[in-house]
C-alpha cells in the first residue's frame, strides 16, 4: 500500500537520490529497479548536460550528416544523447526494452544483459535544431511496467496508453539544467548544482499557477490550421468573446515551450496541419512527446488533449505514430477542444 512521504523542515536540502528514496518508501514493496533507473536518467543528464554547455567549444554542433526514421536531419548532439542513454541503461537489468525517437524498431536488451520490469521510451534529444543557436533543448521521458511476463520485450509491452505510465517527465538544458518528473504523486523539479554535480530540489509541488500568462505556437503554420484552432488562437488573443488576451511565447522546442507553460500557466500546442500533407496528424510523436508530456502536465493540475480527447486515452498503434498535442491549463486546454468541436466537425 502507498505510504505517505515524510514531511521535512524547509530549511533540508532535498537531493534527487534523497527524494526519489522517499517516493520509494511509498511502496514497502518495491524492488528498487523503477528508483535506480530514475538516477541512471538523472546520469546521463548530467552527461548530456556537460556538452550542451560547451556548445562549440567541442566537436558537438552541427548535422551528423544523415536523416533519423522521420525524415528529419540528424544532428550530432541527438547521437549523443542516444548514446548515453542506451548505454547507462542497457546492462542493469531494470529494462526488458526501449524505444526511440531516434530508432526505426524498439530497442532490444543485448546478450548477454538479463532483462527487468520496465520498458524506457524516450526523445533523446527534443529541439535539436535549436543547438546551433544556442537554445534551450532536452530530454523528454516516460516509463512503464513491462507487460508480458519475462524475456525480451516485445511492441506489445511498448504500445502502451499514458494511462498506464509509471514515471515520466523530461530534462531542459538551458541557462541552467534541470530535471522535472513525476511517479504519479505530483510534480517536483531539481536544478543541477555544477560545482557539486548534483541534482537538488527548487521546485517542490509545482502546480500550473490559476492565472495563465502565454501561449505558444508556432503560429507561422497558421494557414494550414483548421478553423476551429484559427479562431481558438484568436480567442487567446483576446477576440472571439474573450477579454482576457495571453502573451504569445515561442521557442521551437517542446521541452522548453512546455517548461515555462508549466510554471507560468497558459497552453502550449502543435496542432494537425490539415492542409500541409507531410502532417495531417501534427508534427509531434505520441509515444516519445505526448504522452509523457500531458501525464506530467495531468499530475501538476493540467490537461493534455489531442484537440478531441484525453491525450493519455490514446493507445499507440506504431511506434512514431504523430498526434496533434494541446497541454496547459485545464481551461484553456478544454476551450481548445470546444472551438474544434464546433468548427471543425
């Protein structure tokens, strides 16, 4: 049975290891396998971390010089984040299987590494075209517990609803580094501390604040919008009825636009691009960025939606299957869908 975590005096520095330990002690069960994956994601951070400060002090900008599965171009900073990953992860015996963004097929666990109670799917390294101008970019996350019994995994344990997620969250790497992530019992964010290489509690209890500030779209796409989210975006901008106007935001990097919509309030959305065939559905992957973003945003008091439902009721029938993504405020989320309901059909 979940047990309630301790409470501590304000003045107790809340290290992640420590507080992770405290999530743990919920579950007087556990095995301690979903706790030390946690701190193998909050390693690699750390590691990615490092290069993306360096910028072009190191061989780590530019193109890699080949396209991912979706067609996009590879930049060297995304196989390195790729790499990190998959190899702090591989060996534990905590995962039966991952999947990528960056991979065409679900990454399996090599021999002779035993195989665990989880499943890692991952956006290695989301907004990657934003390195070269040194933007914020990151790392988005979602875990689950394995559903066939023992053995390699299968698509069947990775082709899962966001209902079912375990932990999720993502790391921005920006003017500071930090890790955001929740097991379903709130949100808590941690900035790392350079001099000491640790990860440190700043951010307890984040719930997305009742006044929203901004939204955040890239609204150069606008004409391919349908005209139930043409006259939602007016809405938000004070017109179609509304007298309270939002400040347009951007920057082109989910993680990021998703970072400051969670701690100032507001919506962040990609919509379908109805008229521009190489995105009927919306540029944004279900499994690697919906998901575990509208979980997150969920436990901090939002929503997440498709523009039509829940984002978190949608099972994944491949693995880079694309969605159209609204998260934010639970009222201007909902707003979303009843402009596209009425528009839209």
């Amino acid at each position: 049975m979940s047990q309630p975590i301790p409470s501590l005096p304000a003045s107790a520095v809340m290290t992640i290891e420590r507080h992770i330990l405290m999530e743990q002690s919920r579950f007087p069960d556990s095995s301690g396998s979903l706790t030390n994956l946690l701190y193998d994601l909050a390693l690699a951070a750390k590691l990615i971390a490092s290069r993306t400060q360096r910028g072009a002090l190191t061989d780590i900008l530019g193109s890699a010089g080949h396209d991912n599965v979706q067609g996009e171009e590879v930049q060297k900073l995304d196989v390195y984040a790729q790499r990190i990953i998959y190899q702090l992860t591989d060996h534990t015996g905590r995962l039966c299987c991952m999947a990528s963004e960056e991979e065409k097929e679900i990454i399996p666990i090599p021999d002779p590494y035993p195989t665990g109670d989880y499943v890692l799917v991952f956006d290695p390294l989301d907004g990657s075209s934003n390195i070269d101008y040194n933007v914020a970019v990151g790392t988005i996350f979602a875990i689950f517990r394995r559903r066939t019994p023992s053995g390699p995994g299968t698509t069947a344990d990775v082709l899962r609803s966001g209902r079912e997620i375990v932990a999720g969250g993502y790391l921005v790497y920006g003017s500071s580094t930090m890790l955001v992530y929740t097991t379903g019992h709130g949100v808590n964010g941690f900035t790392l501390e350079p001099s000491i290489g640790e990860f440190l509690l700043t951010h307890p209890n984040i719930r997305i604040p009742d006044k929203p500030k901004y939204y955040s779209v890239n609204q150069g796409n606008e004409k391919y919008w349908t005209e139930g989210v043409r006259r939602y975006t007016r809405w938000l901008q004070g017109e179609e009825g509304n007298t309270r106007a939002l400040g347009l935001r951007y920057i082109g990097s989910m993680v990021a636009d998703v970072h400051r919509t969670l701690l100032g309030g507001g919506v962040f959305y990609y919509p379908a691009d109805a008229k521009d065939p190489q995105k009927p559905q919306g540029k944004l992957r279900l499994l690697y960025e919906a998901v575990p973003m509208a979980y997150l945003i969920e436990q901090a008091g939002g929503y997440g939606s498709t523009g039509r439902g829940p984002v978190l009721d949608v099972t994944p029938t491949s693995l880079h299957q694309r969605t159209p993504v609204f998260v934010g405020s639970r009222d201007l989320v909902e707003q979303a869908e009843a402009f596209i309901a009425r528009h839209d059909g």
